[in-house]
C-alpha cells in the first residue's frame, strides 16, 4: 500500500500520498519487529509448557488501524476527496520565473497553446482556439488580450515567425500565414493581422500541433518543421508524433492547396516509451526543443549531431489530482541582455517578463540570460523562467 501511495504521489503532484506512505513504512517496519518479538516469546513460553502469555490484544489493533488507514488514504487520493481547482498552485521566485499578467478575456474561453514574441512590436502573439492573440510585454499598464487574427473553424496550435510572416498550424493539419496590416506600429496600439496564404498538409501529416523555424544558413527560405501524431501499434498504442520538414511555402495568391513534406525526421532516435505526443517545437541556437507535453519533458536535440543534449523536466503544476501537469503546451526561449546590464534596467519589455532577474545566480553580470516562456493551457496561464547552462550545451531551469 506505501508503494501504491508513492505512486500516487508521484502521478498527482501532491505531497500527501506519500508523507502516509512513509507512515505505513513506520508502522509496517513496528508491527513486523514487534511480531518478530511477540514470536520468540512465545516460543520461550511453549518450550517451557506454559500456560499463559500467549494473548496479545495490542497488535491486532495496531495492524487493523494501520490496514484501514491505508486502504482509506487509497480511496482518499485516487477517487477524490480535493476541493475543486482554484488556480495552478505555482508561485513566482524572484530572479527565477514569473507570470506573465493578462486581462480582458474569461478562463474559461483563454487556452493559450503556444506562444511566440515578436519584438519589433513588443507582443508576445499566442495560439489560443481558434484565435492569434497579442499581448503587449512592454506597458506594465496595458495587459489586456488583443484578438488579431484567427480561423471561422479550427484549433489553431503552434506559432512561429519567420521574417515578417506568422505561421500558425492547426490541429487538423492545416497551415496558415498571417502578416501585419501595417509595417508602422506607434506601440500605442496593437494592430490586425490579415492572413495571406493557407495550405492543408499531406494527409499522413494528422494531429499538427508542433511547429519550428530553421533558417537556411546559405540564405534560402529555410524549412518548416511540423510536427503529427499518429497512434503506433509497436508502441503499444501509445501516441507518437512524428516531425515533418518542409520548404517554408511562397505566398503566391493560392489558397488551401497541399503542401507536401521533403522527409521526416527519425522518430526511433525522438521518443522511448515515455515520450510520445509533441506540444511544441522550436529551433533554437540550432538545437531542436521538443516539448513532449504527457511525458513532461522538454528535450533537446543537436541538429549538427542529432544526438540528445538537453533533458529539462516540465514544472508540476502543484495541485494535489495532478490533473493539470500535463497541461503545458507552448513554449519560446530567446536571450536577452542580463538584469544587471544598463538597458534590461531600462527597457521594461524585458523587466516585466522576469522581474528581479538581476538576483538570478543563473547567469553573471554583464552576460546575456536565456529566458524560456511556457503556456499552460489549462488553467490558462503563461510563465516565463530564467535558464542556464549546466553541462555544455545542455539546459535546466
């Protein structure tokens, strides 16, 4: 029963499970010496033929409670017993990771899947339903949501820009690209987006949701990394996704002709058992992220080598039914001039996305700091850490 409450513990997130886990340990470890003990005794008393001292009335007990009081805490953690959700349970550490404020839209209606920052506009422009939302990273005082562009039907799922045009993959496999309707923004108000190309993925390319930019280093368009999850009967039925990469599509006038992959890349190497169905992607310093949200962990793969460099455990949400750690689902890192330096002091885009980052031991003064963004989809919240270098090129918050 302690094992099961342990696994309990670690499933939910929830401490505890296991603090009654450990008390079954005590009072299992008790019984059995105290048994070994009673057993001797009696042992001693019948070699001697005694007729008395075999009863024991206080074990029973201690045995009985301790059984009932597993099989109750069981019940308690797997079947319910939590009061309903009120909020994700994280908190913010200074100089480590913060939230990132927003107003003006209803919980229920806010799904941010994935996120990415444009800025030139000083806007981070999340995926959310069907909707491309833009919240301003630079006026502490404006922190409402700004629809700015969208589809009639579909979920709209990863984000990425590349140059001066957004591209947005949807859950059914469709890509789309958005620009903004004007080249001038007075950072006053946040401007519209128009869509100025759509394409539907080859049909084997199911379940979108990843989607990544790698520039071309001889100056060509680049290429698209996309990814689709499929259910793969060698994997025991487990969803596994695959990472297709196509050339970055020409806004040519044409609307929803197919777009087809060159390859894709090598899914034995990209997942074991734990790791199945990708959340987000992004390319970044040439190292592939790939956030596999059910198994909670983001890793790193090297484009050059394609070996593994990073293996960076998503945050557990922090309550107690552990209903939400598999939640997260977008994420973007950039790096920024350190805390410590004249213009981070300044420039409040960056301050207001890591406040006290300049007490940070992550990175020194007068270096740049790696700042990842996480969006949660259920409760809707978005979160910004502090990262850094622990062996290499390999990452952790």
């Amino acid at each position: 029963m302690a094992v099961l409450l342990f696994t309990l513990s670690d499933q939910n997130g929830d401490e505890g499970p296991r603090v009654n886990g450990f008390i079954l340990i005590f009072v299992a470890t008790f019984v059995s010496i105290y048994a070994l003990a009673i057993y001797f005794r009696r042992l001693y008393l019948m070699k001697r033929s005694k007729s008395y001292g075999y009863t024991d009335h206080f074990a029973p007990i201690i045995l009985t409670i301790a059984v009932l009081a597993g099989i109750g805490s069981i019940l308690y953690y797997s079947m319910g017993g939590q009061a309903a959700y009120n909020g994700s349970g994280m908190y913010e550490v200074e100089g480590q990771c913060t939230t990132v404020p927003f107003t003006g839209i209803s919980l229920l209606e806010f799904q941010p899947s994935d996120i990415t920052i444009d800025r030139d506009r000083g806007v981070s422009i999340i995926a959310s339903n069907n909707q491309v939302i833009a919240i301003k990273l630079d006026d502490d005082d404006d922190k409402s949501v700004h629809i700015v562009g969208g589809v009639t039907n579909g979920d709209l799922e990863g984000v990425v820009l590349v140059d001066d045009l957004l591209f947005v993959v949807s859950e059914d496999s469709k890509l789309y690209a958005y620009k903004w309707k004007t080249n001038d923004w007075d950072g006053n108000n946040i401007d519209d987006m128009e869509m100025v190309g759509s394409w539907k993925l080859k049909k084997t390319v199911t379940s979108s949701e990843g989607i990544a930019f790698r520039p071309d280093e001889n100056g060509g368009k680049g290429r698209l990394f996309i990814s689709s999850t499929t259910m793969e009967m060698e994997a025991y039925n487990k969803e596994v996704s695959l990472v297709h990469v196509f050339d970055v599509p020409n806004i040519d006038g044409l609307w929803e002709t197919t777009l087809y992959p060159l390859y894709h890349l090598n899914e034995k190497l990209m997942y074991d058992d734990n790791d199945g169905k990708i959340g987000a992607m992004q390319i970044f310093e040439d190292i592939l992220y790939v956030m596999y949200d059910n198994a909670r962990i983001i890793r790193g793969f090297d484009l050059t080598s394609g070996v593994i460099v990073s293996d960076i455990k998503l945050p557990r949400v922090g309550y107690s039914k552990g209903k939400f750690d598999k939640q997260w689902e977008g994420m973007y890192m950039e790096r920024v001039a350190n805390a410590s330096s004249t213009s981070l002091s300044t420039e409040s885009s960056i301050a207001s996305s890591l406040r006290g980052a300049a007490a940070s031991s992550n990175s020194s003064a007068g270096q740049d700091q790696i700042m990842m963004y996480l969006t949660l989809d259920s409760p809707p919240e978005i979160w910004t850490f502090a990262m850094k270098h622990v062996n290499g090129k390999e990452l952790s918050f």
